[in-house]
C-alpha cells in the first residue's frame, strides 16, 4: 500500500511539473515577439529522450550563405563527446569553431550540456524533456546560459518536436541580454534509413524553414550511425540567405 501512495504522489508531482512548464511555454511563445535570441539559431532540434546505455560521439557542420554586411559566423563546426548518466539524464561536452568574413576559422567556445527527460516515453499525451547549456566564450565571444524546454507528440506515423529556449549572455563585449529562440520540426517516419522532415527556427536574426533528410543505420551490437541534412531558407531580411546544416552522430 506504502508502494502505491508514493508512485501516486511522485506521478501527481510529475504532473504538476508538466503543468507548470506548458504554463511556461506558452508564457514564452506569447512574449517571443519581444525577445528572439541574437545571431542565427539554426542548430538542431532536440527530442526530449535518453538511453540508459548510451555514449556518442557527435558532429555538426553548418555553412551560412551571408549578405556581406552581415557579421554572423560563415561557418561553425562542433565537435561533442556525451555519455548517459543513468535513465534520464545525458552530458556531453563540445568544442565549437567559427569562421566569420572578417576572422578565418578559429575555436569560438567550449559548452557543456545536459539532457533531462522529464517522462517516459508514451507515458502521457506529449512527451518531455529538459536541455541545460552552458558556454564559455573565446576572446569576445560572449558567455551564454541557456535552458530549453523540449516538447515532443506523435501523430500516427509523423512526429512533431518542439523547443523553446530561455537564454543569458553575458561578457566584456556586451551588455548582458535575456533573450529566447524557437525551433519546430515536423518528421515523417518512412524508416529508420529515411525519414524526411520540415524545420521551422525563429530568432533575432533568422527566421528560416527548410527541408532536412534524417536516416540511421545499425554498425553492430548497440553501435548505429544517424545522419542529418538540411537546407534551410532565411524568410527575412536579416536572415541568412540560407543555411546548410550537416549531424552526423556515432552511438555506441
């Protein structure tokens, strides 16, 4: 009987948990018109889930095609290495490069983040997560905290993830800012091979959608490699022109 009130309580407080960040949620969407985060948000979207067993090494790639007044990064590389720590929780730290128009490529900052998947999967209606970042900036390159919070829904054989970010910069060459950013992805599961995808970001200086190709293959026991590609068109005058993104991430 002890067994049962204490999973009632724990799921009761889940619940309320999940109550209180779509309050948030919504909260933030409301105010997004105020507050988009600096520079180009294209990145990737996060699904809210983690393997007990796994560790990964990840890549991303993303190449900007610039207005040359613009001075957002041309390129930006990142290299991460992660590990689950237990059934709900997964770290990972990375090493990011950038090459801008004024400086050649050069390694821009180092971040450490932290997933946090809040319940099981098909547990409830939607599914949810938690994303901490914290990144240390190179020369004037700013500091920046971040906290996401990743929602995901099934309809039959589309999946639909959302994430909404809270950030804090701060630094010698800024003034500290509180902003937000905002990705969607809307996915088709054909196959694990190939699953095609639309991607939605809105930020200070890029509002953008695009088309992205998602598939993984198996390599062995517990051992599989995924892989995104996405090209995704600036809607905005100070968007980029387009963005092409490239994952590719080793599980083992």
């Amino acid at each position: 009987m002890r067994y049962l009130v204490n999973t009632f309580q724990k799921r009761k407080t889940l619940l309320s948990l999940i109550r209180r960040l779509s309050s948030l949620f919504l909260l933030s969407v409301a105010s997004i018109n105020l507050a988009f985060a600096d520079g180009s948000v294209i990145d990737k979207v996060y699904h809210p889930y983690v393997d007990a067993m796994e560790k990964e090494l990840e890549f991303r790639s993303f190449f900007q095609n610039l207005p040359a007044t613009n001075s957002l990064p041309e390129h930006v590389h990142q290299l991460s290495i992660g590990s689950a720590w237990g059934q709900s929780l997964f770290g990972e730290a990375k090493l990011v490069g950038s090459k801008t128009q004024q400086n050649g490529f050069q390694l821009s900052a180092v971040e450490f983040e932290l997933k946090w998947q809040l319940t099981e999967q098909g547990e409830y209606s939607a599914d949810w997560g938690l994303v901490f970042e914290i990144e240390h900036g190179m020369e004037r390159t700013p500091d920046e905290l971040s906290v996401g919070l990743l929602i995901e829904k099934e309809f039959g054989r589309w999946s639909t993830t959302a994430n909404l970010f809270a950030i804090q910069e701060w630094g010698d060459a800024i003034e500290g800012e509180f902003e937000t950013a905002f990705g969607l992805q809307a996915r088709y599961r054909q196959s694990r091979l190939f699953e095609p995808a639309l991607e939605f970001y809105l930020g200070q200086d890029t509002v953008g959608i695009g088309p992205v190709l998602i598939g993984a293959t198996n390599l062995g026991a517990r051992k599989s490699l995924s892989w995104e590609f996405g090209v995704i068109a600036g809607v905005s005058s100070k968007s980029p022109n387009s963005t092409y993104r490239l994952l590719l991430e080793y599980e083992f």
